[in-house]
C-alpha cells in the first residue's frame, strides 16, 4: 500500500509548537509532525496553520519521502526531509 492523506484535518499542538496531521497506509494510521519552524514567517497558531495549509502539497510529499525510507509509528519533519 501507498501513504495517502484522506483527512485533511490538522491541528496545532501548542506543547511542541507544531502541527499534526496524519497519513494512512492502507488501514493503519500514521501521524505526523511538522514542527512550527518549517513555517519561518508564521508567529501564531493560526499563522502557522495557515502556512502548513498553502504548503500542503510539499509538506505531504516529504511525508511520503519520509515513510518510504523507514516505517515508524510517528514522524516529525524537518527542513531534511523536503531536500
């Protein structure tokens, strides 16, 4: 099976100022982190969901370049993983 991104729900997690979403592989469900500091120019929670949302697309290819390498319950991007 292939990661997929039927819900297009996220939502900011204040602790760890970054945002969750997350990708399925068939029935399993994967989550994932894109940490604030992907969206440079975003100060707020709204900010930052905002740029997360214009940015989608990107975001969910490095997700699937991520998962491809390595499947783990949970990952976190980082500025590496959209190289």
């Amino acid at each position: 099976m292939s990661l997929s991104f039927p819900n297009q729900s996220r939502s900011y997690e204040e602790a760890g100022k970054r945002i969750r979403f997350i990708g399925h592989d068939g029935m399993f469900e994967i989550s994932f982190f894109a940490g604030s500091d992907l969206f440079p120019g975003a100060t707020s929670e709204a900010g930052c969901l905002r740029a997360f949302d214009d940015a989608r697309v990107s975001i969910y290819q490095a997700a699937r370049r991520a998962y491809s390498g390595a499947r783990k319950p949970i990952y976190v991007l980082t500025r590496a993983d959209f190289g």
